[in-house]
C-alpha cells in the first residue's frame, strides 16, 4: 500500500471500500483544516462512506479520514499528532475585543 508521505505529497489516493455490500472505488483528496494545533490534513472523500470502512482507512493509511460531519482518527493518535506548524503572520490568537462604558 501507498505510504502516508507520498499520499501527502500527491494530494490524493485511490482506495476500495464497502458500501451497503458493494465494493466502490472512491479518490480521497487531501485537504488542510485550520485546528488549535495547526493545519491539519485530511482525507476527504465526496460521497457517503459508513463509519466502520473510515475507521479502516484511517488505520491502513494512518492519517485522519473526514466524510460530512465524521471525522476518523488512527488508534491512539489525536489531531496534535498530524498538526503543521502554521506561520505567525497567518495565525491570529487575539479576538476582537470592543470596550464600553456606561455613562451616568
């Protein structure tokens, strides 16, 4: 199988997955989501994938797998462990903050 640093590199892998007890052919494309701990990659997929098949790639491949709302993470890692350091000048860590005083 095709390891996670070349996935990466390419953008995209071609997997097969059981769908209501079909075998699919489906791309995942690599996309980036800004998370506390940096950008985090995710293999995202365009159409409907069950939750124990995202759990499977998730661990063959060892990255995260999204489809919709579900996000899959490999056994024992967490978001911290994909994160890429984000650049200070794109990284904003104050909120908008607006002062006001009552008056009397």
């Amino acid at each position: 199988m095709i390891g996670r640093d070349e996935i990466l590199r390419r953008g995209f892998v071609d997997v097969k997955v059981f769908v209501s007890g079909l075998r699919q052919s489906h791309r995942l494309t690599i996309e980036r989501e800004r998370m506390a701990q940096g950008l985090v990659p995710f293999l995202v997929c365009k159409h409907y994938i069950p939750t124990p098949e995202l759990l499977r790639l998730s661990e063959e491949l060892q990255l995260p797998v999204k489809c919709r709302d579900v996000r899959v993470f490999p056994r024992g890692k967490m978001a911290g462990d994909f994160a890429e350091k984000v650049s200070p000048l794109l990284a904003t860590a104050e909120a908008d903050t607006v002062e006001a005083e009552l008056e009397e």
